[in-house]
C-alpha cells in the first residue's frame, strides 16, 4: 500500500491518498502480522513517511511502519495511522498544505514496574498486531515488550534459586523457586530471544516478579529495537504456535528414536544407564553466551548421552545381525560406541548415494576430543594438537570463537542422528 522513496540517501516510505474517505477505509482496515500481498512475516521498523491525503502532504520523520521481510511492501498500523489522521486534521484546521512532524520525546507509562521506570517504547504496544487486544489483561499495557540484552539470563542460570529452561531455539521461560516448598515456583514466565539477539518479556510479566529479580534485569534493559513478530516467542504467546524443540533436545529425541526402532526390528535394546543419561540430559541446554565453560558442559553431557550411553555388547549383536561372517571386520569384537556407530550407520545407509560416512561421524569424534580436553592432563602441546583437530575438523576459524564451534558441531550431530532415527525405521 506504500512506496519507497530515497531522498538525500534517506529512505521515505510514502503513502497516497486521493481521499480522506479512502484513508478513512484504510484507518480501519486492521493490518496483520503476515504481509497480504505475499503473507511473508512483517516487523515494526522505524522510517521516514511522507503521507499525502487530498493533495495535503504531511512528512513524519521518523515514524514506525511494518515492513514485510520477504517482498518488502510496507503497512501503517495502528498508532500510526491514528497519528496520521491527528496531523492531517491540524492541517486542515490550520489551513495548511505541508506538514513536518518530529517525535517530541513523549514516552507513555504504564501502571506496570513504575518503580523500576525500564525502558520500553509505549507504540509497540499499540502497533504490533494483537498486544493491545488481549481480553485476558484488563489493564492497559500488559503485552508491552522491554527488552534486555542477553547476557541478563547468566545470572540466573548460575543461581540455585532460579531455573531457565529454553526449550526451543529462541523461546524458553525463567521461574524462581518457591522457597517455602508449598508450590514448585513463586512466579514463571516467558522469555524469547528477537532476530537481533535481545532478550524480550512482557512488561506485564516482569510486574509479577519480586522486586529484588526486578533489580537485576534493570542494568541490562536497553531501548526497544521494534523486532518482535518474527520471533518464536511472539508466534506462540500471540498466535498459539507452538515452536518445535530445540535442537539440542531433537538430537536426543532422535537418539531414543533410533534405540526403538532397533528394538522394534531387531528385538536388541541399545539403551545403557539410562537413568545416569537422564540426569546429563538436565546439562543440555543451549548456552546463553558461548565461553569454553559453557560449551564444555554440553558437549561433555552429549559425550556421555550419545557415547557412553549405548550398550556397546548389544551394538556388537546389532553389528552382528547386520553383517554376514563373511563381511564383518576381525577387530568388530574390540570396538567401542564410536567405531561401531560408524560400522552401522554405513550398513543402514547402503541405499543412500554419495553418503560420506566420515562426514557424518565427525561429531563424535569432536566428542571424544572434548571429553580429552576435560578429564585428561595433558600436556601443552598435546592440547594444542586437540584443538586444532577440533577446529579443522569442523571447519571453523579458531578455537576461541566457541559460538561457531558449538553451533556447527550441534549442526552435524542433529544431522548424524537424524541420519539414524530415519534409517533405522
């Protein structure tokens, strides 16, 4: 419904009207978050508008409008538009035919957390679709989002009294335990994480924490960045859709998937310790920033989930059952986990061309390297020698970006072991 000018290296949407009726139509048409020309997703963004209605032509700069992210077409939602219209009746009051406006700084509160003033922008609320429609909160406000920076949920993660749980890429929720025992939490609620990394609750929420919680996430609240709608987070609080689990939790999902199916077709049970494997489970969550502290606690609680956790006397049934006399190794029988993994997945997946088996097992063998890193001493240039494997073996720059590391060794076990519920069926 806009166009996008570039005026003095500045980027103007504008927008045309031959009619205050026909602004008025649009005024009351109610703008999505999907993009109606190409239900592509939208976001708030901040932009210079030139609107002209009947030949007035009024200049916002800036002023806030949803952008579709696929197609790029733009949108004037709610506060916006009702912004519009105040200006344009100015004008014809004042018989004016060009208007500049600029923001006056005006900042509108609401009657949640004022003692702790966050920082928050009042036009989020009312122009990210569906937050100022919630029948459940009656008081204005309550779906305002206030962002922080990420680092906020690192003090909680090392506090006993608090638990973080994020159980899909970017949408979790932070509760604090209820101290006299009579309920599992004093209060819980919902996080997300935008395409921009900034940590994001509603203002509404944060009002049913205790003060001291208040406190802490106040040195870490910055100005609103306007990303929200497409985000885990907003799609299921607003939208009722639910994300899928977090990739750390699919690989393992799909591990117990590969377990059955072999259970099911062979009738042999690869599971060991698994009550030990449950509790490292608790360790697998997706680090909040990437230190080699963080990354190592993963890592280590996949090494013993994803090795260590497989009953190696059953793998050798399994190897046994799939290979003939004739084709199988004369070393199977003093195989560990690692090796006979390899040695199944590259029977099960005769049937899929150009597979390149130790592509596909290098995260295992990451593994392994990390678990030496860990628990061994060694010497300097041994560690050195192991890091260097890691990060040639995964094809990242160097061992202190811990973020790409963990992200493409995450990548490829997700790969491996969907590789394994899959061909196992």
């Amino acid at each position: 419904m806009s166009d996008l000018d570039v005026k003095e290296g500045v980027a103007v949407v504008e927008c045309c009207f031959a009619s205050y009726d026909e602004f008025i139509t649009e005024y009351k048409t109610y703008r999505f978050d999907e993009c109606s020309n190409c239900n592509g997703s939208c976001e708030l963004v901040e932009t210079d508008l030139t609107c002209t209605i009947e030949g007035r032509i009024l200049h916002f700069s800036p002023t806030l409008v949803l952008r579709c992210k696929k197609c790029g077409n733009e949108f004037l939602p709610k506060h916006t538009k009702q912004m519009i219209d105040g200006a344009y009746r100015t004008a014809v009051k004042e018989k004016q035919t060009i208007g500049e406006f600029h923001p006056t700084g005006y900042k509108k509160k609401f009657e949640y957390c004022t003692e702790q003033n966050y920082e928050y922008d009042h036009r989020d609320y009312f122009n990210i679709p569906g937050l100022c429609y919630s029948e459940e909160h009656s008081v204005e406000g309550f779906l305002t989002p206030v962002y922080f920076e990420k680092e906020a949920l690192v003090y909680f993660l090392a506090m006993l009294e608090y638990e973080v749980e994020i159980f899909s890429e970017s949408y979790g929720y932070i509760a604090k335990k209820d101290s006299s025992g009579l309920d599992q939490y004093d209060w819980n609620i919902p996080f997300g994480f935008n395409t921009n990394g900034k940590l994001i609750m509603w203002l509404g929420d944060i009002d049913h924490m205790d003060d001291k919680t208040k406190g802490i996430l106040k040195p870490f609240n910055v100005p609103s960045d306007h990303l929200l709608i497409d985000s885990e987070f907003y799609q299921a609080q607003i939208k009722c859709i639910f994300s899928e689990p977090i990739i750390e939790k699919r690989i393992l999902i799909n591990k117990e998937t590969f377990i059955s199916n072999i259970n099911k077709k062979y009738s042999i049970d690869l599971s060991h310790l698994t009550d030990e494997c449950q509790e490292h489970e608790k360790k697998v969550k997706r680090p909040v920033v990437f230190t080699e502290t963080a990354v190592a606690e993963v890592i280590n609680a996949y090494d013993k989930i994803l090795v260590e956790g497989f009953n190696v006397s059953e793998m050798r049934k399994l190897y046994e059952a799939l290979y003939t006399s004739s084709e199988r190794n004369t070393k199977y029988t003093s195989w560990q986990s690692i090796k006979l993994i390899e040695a199944i997945l590259a029977k099960l997946s005769l049937s899929v061309d150009n597979m390149d088996i130790a592509a596909v097992m290098s995260p295992l063998y990451i593994l392994h390297d990390y678990r030496i890193l860990l628990d061994h001493l060694l010497s300097a240039e041994k560690i050195s020698d192991t890091k260097q494997h890691i990060v040639t073996t995964l094809g990242v720059q160097s061992f202190n970006d811990q973020e790409a590391i963990y992200n493409e060794e995450i990548k490829r076990l997700n790969t491996l072991f969907n590789y394994l519920g899959i061909l196992s069926k």
